[in-house]
C-alpha cells in the first residue's frame, strides 16, 4: 500500500539531538495540540534525551498468584505485551476489577479469591500478549490479504450475522467479549495459528542471520501466483464495501 515502516531515518535530527536545548526548541514549534510553558518544553526535553528509545518486551505467566506469599499479578507485571491492539491498559484495569468481584464473592477470603484470580485471569494475560504478537503478520503481502479478508468478512456479517462470524479484530474491547473470545475466534479461522507459524519463521531467521548461524541468505521472491487471493479478494470485498454503503443508503 505504500504506508513506509521503520521512519527511524526519516525523522527530524533534532528529536535524535543529545541537547535538550534543541529538543525543547523542536517541541515548541512542532507541538500543535496547545501550547505548553516554556519551562515545560525543556523538563520534556531534558528527560527525552535522558533516556532510552523505549522497546517493548513480553512477560507470558502461566500462574499470576502465589498462595504461600500471598501476592498477586496484574497488568504489565503479568502479561506486558506490544501495544499493537491497545488492550495493555484495559487488561490491567479488568484484571483489577475482577479480583475486586472475587474478594466480595468470597467474602474477603485471600486463598480462595487468589486461587480463582489466576484460573480465570492467565487465559486473558496468555490470549492478549498472543493476539498482540501474533494478528499482525510480519509478512506483509500475507497481513494485506488477512486485512482484504477481513473486510470482506465483515461486510457478509453483516449481512448474514447468524451464518458469519465477525473479523476478530472488530470484537476486540466490546464488553461482552474477553480476550480470549478474540483469540478463540481468530483461531478458529485460522488467520492466528497462520501468522504464528509465519512470525516465528521470521524471528528465527532474523536471529539464525544475526548471530551467524547461516551461511547463505535466501531471498524469497513473490510470484504472482502467490497474489492471486489479491486478485479475487480485493474485487469482492469493494464489492461487500458498497452493497453495504447501498444498503444504508436506502434505510
Ligand atoms: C506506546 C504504548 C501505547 C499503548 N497504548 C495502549 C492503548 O491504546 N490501550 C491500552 O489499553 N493500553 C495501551 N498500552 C499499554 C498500557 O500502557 C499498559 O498496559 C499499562 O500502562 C499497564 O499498566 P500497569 O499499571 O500494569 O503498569 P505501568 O503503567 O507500567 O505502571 C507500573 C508503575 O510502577 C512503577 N515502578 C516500577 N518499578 C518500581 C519500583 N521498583 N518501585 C516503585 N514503582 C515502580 C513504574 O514507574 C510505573 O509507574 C500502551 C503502551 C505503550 C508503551
């Protein structure tokens, strides 16, 4: 589609200056949303080149509660992830409000409601940090066609709700769905258990370039071939996208 990744390069040098003078100076003229103090630009930048680029990593439990400490995880601690789907925050905030449900159910007794936290909270923490990881496609011809498939999916959910399920990602956050009903569903239509084996592929191949371990580097070519979905996906779901505009239309 032409959407550029990695813009590391592509940025101003000032954001990549060690001297918060030139930062604060950056932020002033380039933050648009409303206007901050000056001694505001220069705390931002003086704590900007103060520290790292930030990563993300991953923290996967398969038990969130210890009876014999008597502690509990909940949020990053427990299942920190990318925040690609950006549900980070509304885990830990369910996480928090189910333990709270637990201590009134079990009138405040410690061992019961941690035992029952951890049963009912780590398929949520293992579903989101997999889901974060894995919905997206490292491989991007294959994350366009998932994104085509989607939309045409979505557009015969709504029109024959009973007969198809919806796109997982449209489920992601509404209530009435955990996480792991998202990571059931994309399971079960195969699009996870697809980008897991692909992404794995190429975290190994990274990794087996980086350190050495092969001698020859194989760049793989699409062939056409390999974009016929494309072909047949893309007319389709344009053709979903405005029987659905019509139908809006005439209600
Ligand atoms: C770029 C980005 C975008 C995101 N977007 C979304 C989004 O759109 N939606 C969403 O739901 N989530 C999002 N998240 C995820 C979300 O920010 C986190 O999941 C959430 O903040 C986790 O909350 P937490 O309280 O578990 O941990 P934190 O917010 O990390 O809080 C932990 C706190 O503990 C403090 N601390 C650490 N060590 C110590 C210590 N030894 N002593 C005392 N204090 C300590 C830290 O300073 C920190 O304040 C995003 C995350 C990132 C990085």
């Amino acid at each position: 589609m032409g959407v550029p990744r990695n813009n590391f390069d592509s940025i101003s040098n000032d954001l990549k200056s060690d001297d918060p003078k030139v930062l604060a100076a950056y932020l002033k003229e380039n933050f648009k949303a409303f206007q901050l103090p000056d001694e505001t630009y220069m705390d931002w930048a003086t704590q900007w080149v103060n520290q790292r680029w930030n990563r993300t990593g991953q923290v996967h439990c398969n038990k969130y509660t210890s009876l014999e400490c008597k502690i509990l995880l909940m949020g990053d601690s427990a299942h920190a992830t990318s925040p690609s789907i950006g549900m980070g925050m509304n885990t830990a905030l369910r996480d928090a409000q189910k333990f709270n449900e637990l201590l009134d159910k079990f009138d405040d007794n410690l061992d019961e409601a941690l035992t029952q936290y951890s049963i009912d909270r780590v398929p949520e923490g293992n579903s989101l940090t997999s889901l974060a990881l894995n919905l997206y496609c490292f491989d991007t011809n294959v994350q366009m066609k998932s994104i085509v498939k989607g939309i045409v999916r979505s557009g015969l959910h709504y029109f024959f709700p009973t007969l198809v399920d919806p796109d997982p990602q449209a489920i992601i956050g509404q209530p009435e769905h955990t996480m792991a009903d998202v990571y059931d569903m994309a399971m079960s239509q195969g699009t996870l258990r697809k980008h897991m084996v692909i992404n794995q592929r190429i975290r190994q191949e990274f990794f087996e370039n980086e350190v050495g371990m092969v001698k020859d580097k194989q760049v793989k070519k699409s062939s056409l071939m390999k974009h016929y979905l494309f072909v047949v996906v893309v007319p389709v779901a344009a053709a979903c996208a405005v029987a659905v505009y019509a139908k809006q239309s005439l209600n």
